[in-house]
C-alpha cells in the first residue's frame, strides 16, 4: 500500500506561479513512476507531467516550457513547479505513484489539490 498527500494548490493569478509538492508513504521502496494529472470540469483526466525512477520525465504538450517536474526518491516527494500559469490550468490536480510486483501493476491517487488560475 502506498499513500500520497498533495500540498500547494490554491488561487493565482494569470503569469503567476505555484508549486505543488505529493509525498508518498507506506510500501514505497517498490514505486515506479511518480506523476501528476490535472482533471478540469467537463474534461478527461490528463498527464500534465512524468517522472520515472531512472530520470526520464515527459509533459504534455500544453504544459511544456512552464511546469517542471521533480522526484527526490530518497525523500519519496515529487514536486511540480508550475509557472506563467494560464486560466486553461485551472483543474484539480492529483498525484499518481505505480508499484510493480512480478507482472502485476498497482496505481495509487492522491486526493487531489485545487488550482484555480484568475484575475
């Protein structure tokens, strides 16, 4: 079992920043990729950002050049530092952790943090 909790949502402004910042506990030696998705109103849940353990991340494409991704495995944090914040970002963002055992794949969800980009 892996548990993730989400901090650093809330309101800004369009051009301004925010960071969001997902911990993980429990069985975490067995985590694989660590990410963040981004869920607004109407819409499908979405990748925004990945992180895998051996270093290769990739951002969806409405994203790249302004959010940032981070892991600290020994921490078992990922971070994602979002600027030049846009209102089209505004969703509940959630934090997304996988395990692996043998050939079976587990995925884990935070609870999600609200980001709303306004003037």
């Amino acid at each position: 079992q892996v548990q993730l909790v989400e901090s650093g949502g809330g309101l800004v402004q369009p051009g301004g920043s925010l960071r969001l910042s997902c911990a993980a506990s429990g069985s975490i030696f067995s985590i694989n990729v660590m990410a963040w998705y981004r869920q607004a109103p109407g819409k499908q849940r979405e990748l925004v950002a990945r992180f895998t353990r051996g270093g290769n991340t990739n951002y969806a494409d409405s994203v790249k050049g302004r959010f940032t991704i981070s892991r600290d495995n020994a921490k078992n944090t990922v971070s994602l530092q979002m600027n030049s914040l846009k209102p089209e970002d505004t969703a509940v963002y959630y934090c997304y952790a996988d395990t692996q055992w043998f050939q079976q794949t587990t995925k884990y969800w935070g609870q999600g943090t609200q980001v709303t980009v306004s003037s």
